[in-house]
C-alpha cells in the first residue's frame, strides 16, 4: 500500500486510538482533578500521533525516522504515566492494561516504521 498522506500510516492510526483513549480516561471526575497528570498524558499520547505527522512532511527519510522515534518515546511516556494514574486509584486495572498494552502495540508499529525506512535508506544507498 502506498501512503499519501499521514492518515494512511498504521503507526499514526494506533496513535490517534492511544490518545482517544488517553483522553477518556482523563474525564473521569478523580483523574479530570489532577490538572497536572491529566494534561501531561494527554500532551504525551498527542505527542505520539503529532510527531508521525510532523515527520510526514520531513524532507528527508532520516528526518521522519527523527520524528518517528519522538513518537515512540512519547508511548513509552504514556505507559509510566499510567502508573501513576494506577498508583493514584484514578483508573482501574483493566484500564490501565488496556491502556499500556495499546501504547506498546502503537510503539512497535512506529518501531516497524522506523526499520522500513531505514531498511529502505540502505537499499537506496546500495542502488
């Protein structure tokens, strides 16, 4: 399949699930009081599908996997903040796996990514 525009990126697709998700979460009356939490996971999981997006329109393939690894790190932000929320009693236990487990697969799909291109890079260099 050939990608057009960000929307078309699996990675970017999770993403936008991740943060959906994240900002669910974030209404429930406990979490929705803890300004600082509620607007640093929703700003790490936002992070996450703005990056890919950002990195869309790089100029160069280095510069998207740059952006790309933003992203993936912006999940792995969402997943330690989760324990938080956890340690907290904000959310409950199915929440925060299902939550954590959806932000890993999104990071391993923008790990894919990030192989492919580089992947790509090499056999470009090599032609």
């Amino acid at each position: 399949m050939k990608i057009e525009r960000f929307e078309d990126i699996e990675a970017w697709q999770l993403a936008r699930e991740l943060t959906r998700k994240v900002y669910t979460l974030t209404k429930k009356p406990k979490f929705a009081q803890d300004f600082g939490l509620k607007r640093q996971i929703q700003e790490a999981a936002g992070s996450s599908m703005h990056n890919i997006a950002e990195g869309f329109d790089s100029e160069t393939n280095p510069e998207f996997i740059r952006f790309l690894r933003y992203a993936r790190r912006s999940c792995t932000e969402v997943q330690s903040e989760l324990y938080v929320a956890s340690d907290q009693q904000y959310i409950t236990d199915a929440k925060f796996q299902d939550v954590y487990d959806h932000a890993g697969r999104t990071r391993a799909a923008i790990r894919g990514f990030i192989n492919y291109l580089i992947s790509y890079e090499r056999d470009q260099r090599k032609n």
